[in-house]
C-alpha cells in the first residue's frame, strides 16, 4: 500500500494510483478515529479495527494499478477484482463498525446530523434488504447481459462509475445483511435470511448462465477465458457468501445472548 | 436437575442436526464429485436455464442450512436445551435425506446432471440412492433409540 512514493512517476500512472490514495485515506481515517477514541477513554474491540484493516487491504489489493491493467484486458482480472471490491472488501469494511466509530468521535453536532441521516425514512427504505439486494445483484444482471460491460471497456470514466457501484452496493448490501451497526429500526431476521438466499442463488444462477452462454455477449475476450472468469465467480462468490452468511448467524447468537442475559438480570432484580 | 430437563428442546434439537445434515450432503457432492472426482460438472452443456435456476436455489439454501444448522446447535447447547442423540438423528436423517433427494429429483426428475457420465449408469444410480437410504435408515434408528430414552426416563420419574 505504501509503495506509492517509490520510482518516478510518468503523469498517466499518477493518475493510477488515485484510487489507492483514497484507499490509503480511509485507513488513515479509521486510525485517526481510533486515536481520538483512545483519547476520549472509550472501549473498542480489537476485532473491529482488524477487521476494518482486513477491508481496506482487500481494497488496496482489488485497486492497484497491476491488477487494475490486468482486468482491463482480461475477464478474469475483472472478476477478481469484481469480487474483491463488491463481496470480500465490504463484509470486512461492514464488520470493522465504521459508522458506530464515526458516531463516537465526531463532534456532537456532526454526529447528530448522521443520526439524523441514520433516523430517515429514505435510509430506511435506500438500506432495506430488497432495494440493496435490487441494487447488488441487478447491477450485476445489467452489467453482464447487456451491452454495457463492452461500452465501459472503452469509456474509462464508465469504468471507474462500475467500480464504484460494485463497492458501494457491496457494501451497502453487507450492512443490510449484518446487523452490527445501531440503526432504529431494521427489517427482521427472517426477511434478511430470505434476501441472502436469493442473493446466493442469483449469484450463482448469473454465473452459470455467463458459463453456459459465454456472457457478456460480443466481448473481445476468449471462449475460455469467459468460462474461467464465470467459474471464478461461482466458487470464489460462494465462499464470500458464506463468509457473510456466517457473519449474520454469528451476530445473531451474540445479540441473542445478551439479550437473554438483560432478561434474566432483569427477573432477577 | 429438574429444570434442566424442563429446558431440553426435543423437536429443536432435531431440527438444527437436520439443516446441518443437508447441508453438508450437499457440501460433499459439491466438493468431492464435483471438484475432486469431477464425475459431473457444475454445468452439464444440455441443462436448461430454469434447472440453472432451480440448481442454484438449492445451491442457496444448502448454504444457509449449514451455517444456520450449526449456530442454532450452539444457541439450544447454550441454553441446556440440546438433546444430543435427537441432533444425531437429525443429522442423519438430514444425510440421508438429501442425498436421496438429489439423487431422484435432481438427476432423474429435473436431470441436472448424472453421478457419471458412462455408458451404464444404473449401477451408479443404484449406490447413490442406497447410500442415501442407508443414511435415513441410521436417522430413523437413532431416533427411535432417542424415543425409548425419553419414555425410560419418564416412567423413572413417575
């Protein structure tokens, strides 16, 4: 991540490295946040802040220049990258509680306008479950079953709006789906299951269908590769979701429990 | 002692040793037949989209049965409530029961894929089916075997 500073740049590679620097930003974010918590005396677990670096790694690896060239020309390139930015990065950004840090650093004032934000019915609705799984996954459909995936291989700022989708309706799906962040009200558990079992099975359904059909149609690259790329999605995309389904039970059992320890304390007293 | 037995979730019990079980049926043809055997693929070239479909709806709800299955075991141990040989036969009724149900509906009813693709596939047919049978029937005992516990222990305490 930090290799930016190094050799000399031409002008067309600075611009390469712009989204690392955004990258490097947001962890730089993270820890300055981290910094001011300490000062403050507030506790925060060690897990979320892995986590969270875990995320922007990822982040860092999906968005080097090498890798970015790599998928320009090759599906495959573009399918790691695919999954490194819309299904790994964002579990681990999601599990890193950025939002909850932000609320407890933030000045007052700032912070009860993300509550305010947070309180919205358009949050509400924007970060429901179906319109995130809508946007996630029918992003995905779009992209891959109509021309658009060949119009972005020669429109870079295309390129770079794809990204950023997959990334935020990664993340903004992941957040839906795990629990972890204070809101006042979320959808319950049995409707954020039924989603991700939709998730799971259109997720796999596209890929075969990019399999079986060699999709995107007209693409410039070869039978094969298409049929690698497909199948890196399908397996690679299967253990993301079931890091994500893990991540959900997981939260569940923890809440569960305390839950239950607040009743009985409860009874007790 | 009492109340702990008040706690015991006989049905519950059961149930989450299930969706483990299907689960990881699903998982091992999933990774021995299809990744290390490859006997059949996950893509056979003469499925058609709604079997695609159909596949990777069931593909999805394998998925969630195993990690939901394991996180509800570890919720009813915490709370006392698991009853250990009632999970066993979920599990293997859970086993047994998906591998028979793969085995009629997805490769004879919606023809998904073959166990193997040779010229005689009956013997093929027939394993896989008796496997699973064989599976269900280690379910059904195990939970009869748990049925007699349950009167045993009742008549004790009355």
């Amino acid at each position: 991540m930090e290799h930016h500073s190094s050799h000399h740049l031409s002008g067309s590679s600075v611009a390469e490295w712009i989204p690392m620097l955004l990258v490097v930003t947001l962890a730089l974010g993270y820890v300055s946040a981290l910094v001011k918590l300490k000062s403050k005396d507030l506790t925060w677990s060690a897990w979320h802040s892995i986590s969270f670096g875990l995320g922007t790694g990822l982040l860092g690896i999906a968005l080097h220049p090498q890798l970015m060239q790599w998928a320009h020309h090759d599906l495959r390139g573009h399918m790691v990258q695919h999954l490194l930015l819309g299904m790994f990065a964002p579990i681990f950004l999601v599990l890193g509680a950025p939002v909850t840090l932000a609320l407890k650093t933030l000045p007052v004032k700032v912070a009860r306008g993300v509550t305010a934000i947070l309180r919205s019915k358009v949050f509400y609705l924007f970060s429901h479950p179906v319109v995130a799984l809508l946007l996630n996954i029918g992003g995905m459909y779009i992209l891959y079953l109509t021309p658009l995936y060949n119009v972005s291989l020669t429109q870079p700022w295309l390129h770079y709006i794809i990204h950023l989708h997959f990334l935020l309706a990664g993340y903004l799906f992941c957040w839906s789906m795990i629990g972890l962040e204070p809101v006042p009200q979320r959808p319950g558990l049995r409707v954020r299951i039924f989603v991700l079992f939709l998730n799971i099975a259109l997720h796999a359904f596209l890929s075969k269908l990019m399999y079986a059909y060699l999709l995107p149609h007209n693409s410039p690259h070869p039978e094969e590769q298409i049929r690698e790329a497909a199948k890196l999605m399908y397996y690679w995309g299967d253990l993301s979701e079931l890091l994500l389904t893990i991540a959900l039970f997981a939260l569940w059992y923890q809440k569960r429990h305390r839950s239950k320890n607040q009743i009985s304390s409860l009874s007790v007293s | 002692m009492n109340s702990q037995k008040e706690n015991l979730n006989p049905s519950r019990s059961m149930q989450a040793g299930a969706l483990v079980g299907i689960g990881i049926m699903a998982g091992v043809d999933e990774i021995i037949f299809h990744q290390i055997l490859a006997w059949h693929h996950f893509y056979d070239g003469s499925t058609t989209e709604v079997a695609l479909l159909t596949d990777g709806l069931l593909h999805a709800a394998e998925l969630v049965a195993i990690v939901a299955g394991f996180f509800l075991l570890m919720d009813l141990r915490r709370s006392n409530a698991l009853i250990n040989i009632r999970a066993w036969a979920g599990f293997f009724l859970g086993l047994g029961g998906f591998q028979l149900f793969d085995g009629i509906v997805d490769h004879k009813v919606l023809r998904l894929h073959q166990v193997r693709y040779v010229d005689n596939l009956l013997p093929y047919d027939l394993g896989w089916n008796a496997v699973g049978l064989l599976l269900l029937l280690i379910g059904l005992f195990l939970l009869k075997k748990a049925r007699q516990s349950d009167k045993n222990s009742v008549s004790v305490a009355a």
